[in-house]
C-alpha cells in the first residue's frame, strides 16, 4: 500500500477512543491539534479508569491522571467522555455498549480514531472488541474509522505530517507526567513520529519532519476485520491474559453466544 495524506482539516467532527489517558495524544496528538487549527469539533471517550496497581494508591492514579486528560483536553478544546471500566480487572456490561452506542450517535462523527486493530497491549484489543459489540447490540452510525499507532508499527494506508504542531504535541505528551516518570512515552511518541517520515513522499525524505499513520476503512470494513481476526481465537487476542479474558469473554458471550 502507498499512504496518502488525510483529509484531516476538512472534516467536520472525530470521535477518539482511547484506551487509556494518554493514547490519544501518543497516536493523533499532532492530528487533534491540526483538526483543531480547522475548527473540527473533537470529543474524546477514555474507556477504562486508568488505574494502575502496584506504582501508587489505586484511586489515587485514577483521579491523577484524569486530571492529566483533562488538561490535554482542555489544550485540544475536546469534549471528555468516559465509560470508567477497570483498567485493573475490566469487566465491561451491556451498559458500557449502549453509553458507547450512545455517544456515537449523539456526536454522529464523520472519523472514528481508534488505535489499530493488533496494537499490542490487550487494553487496546478490547475497545475495538467493544465497538463491534456495541455495534451488534446498538448500532453505530456511519463513519470512517482511523485505526491510530501506539505500541506497534501498524500498516498504513494514510498519513498526516504534523511537523508544524510538532513541539505542541511533544507539551501535550509532557501533561501525562505520571507516565513518564516510568517509561518516556513523551521521547518513544515524538520519534515514532520522526520514524514515519519514511511514509512520506520520497522527495521529503530529507527533512526533518514528523508523521502520525493511520489505517483508515469504513466502519462496516473496520468492523467486519475485527471479527475475522478477533473472533477465531479470543485467547490468542487477549495474548491468554486472565484479568482481561474473563470479563471480555463474559460480555461475548451474553451479546453474541458461545464463541
């Protein structure tokens, strides 16, 4: 595939899902704050708690760094939402379907950002299992889904260079303090994006720019890949991972049925 740059200025509306309270602005940060240069109204949906065990008092984490979102959010001039499931243990209901069914049809966003289908972590896997899903139950409207970069290099069919927003996303990433004081999110995010310059056309190579990628599909085909890889294996998926397969295999099956 060649990526082809995105019409990211000429959209009107984005939905961002984000795993966690600072996936968005790892994977789309520079797009968020282009799409807000151009007047795009943004609404982000955080899906779990964001606690963390074993750092710091659980509750504690969670309220800093919604704390920390919401500074970012502010920064973006986006609408926070959030579903609030346990980023410990997740065990998401049939509610959780109908409030994400919910907001997607309220907001009715032409763009979808959601990270990519095989990102890596299993938090990641489960807010597109949780789409399909809400889909199934509740329906979604109509839009093109952005599949964003955060772990793993996915494969690109589109690209947006966010050179001249570059150092405002590095600042955005700087908010989640409480991450990087464990791993350099901030650092691995800005030269993620140096590394994709190698996306962009041959003639730019040169320069020093920077280049957030996407795998772009419409829902139906988004979702319809979702279920062919997902649904085969929900354990290989969950990468066995018992804190996360049980409540995901749960809600599977009271929506769906056996798998």
């Amino acid at each position: 595939m060649q990526p082809v740059p995105l019409p990211i200025k000429r959209l009107k509306s984005i939905l961002v899902i984000s795993p966690h309270q600072d996936d968005e602005t790892i994977g789309a940060g520079g797009t968020l704050l282009l799409a807000k240069e151009a007047g795009v109204k943004i609404d982000i949906l955080y899906v779990t708690d964001g606690v963390q065990m074993g750092r710091y008092n659980p509750e504690e984490s969670a309220r800093v760094r919604d704390q920390e979102a919401q500074e970012v959010c502010a920064r973006l001039g986006a609408t926070i939402h959030r579903l609030g499931i346990s980023n410990y243990r997740p065990e998401p209901d049939e509610r959780d379907l109908k409030n994400l069914s919910s907001i997607a049809n309220q907001i009715r966003p032409q763009v979808v950002m959601i990270p990519w289908i095989l990102d890596r972590p299993t938090r990641h896997r489960i807010a597109n299992h949780l789409l399909w899903l809400a889909n199934h139950c509740n329906g979604l409207p109509d839009f093109e889904v952005w599949g964003y970069q955060v772990h793993n290099t996915l494969y690109p069919n589109g690209y947006i260079d966010i050179t001249e927003v570059a150092d405002e996303k590095r600042e955005m990433l700087e908010c989640y303090k409480s991450q990087n004081m464990f791993i350099r999110y901030d650092h691995l995010a800005m030269g993620m994006s140096a590394w994709n310059l190698r996306f962009l056309p041959g003639s730019m190579q040169s320069d020093a720019r920077y280049v957030e990628v996407f795998f772009a599909l419409p829902v139906k085909e988004h979702l319809r890949l979702v279920e062919s890889f997902y649904f085969k294996d929900l354990r290989a998926i969950y990468r066995d991972n018992s804190a996360v397969l049980s409540g995901m295999m749960a809600l599977h099956r009271a929506v769906v049925g056996d798998i």
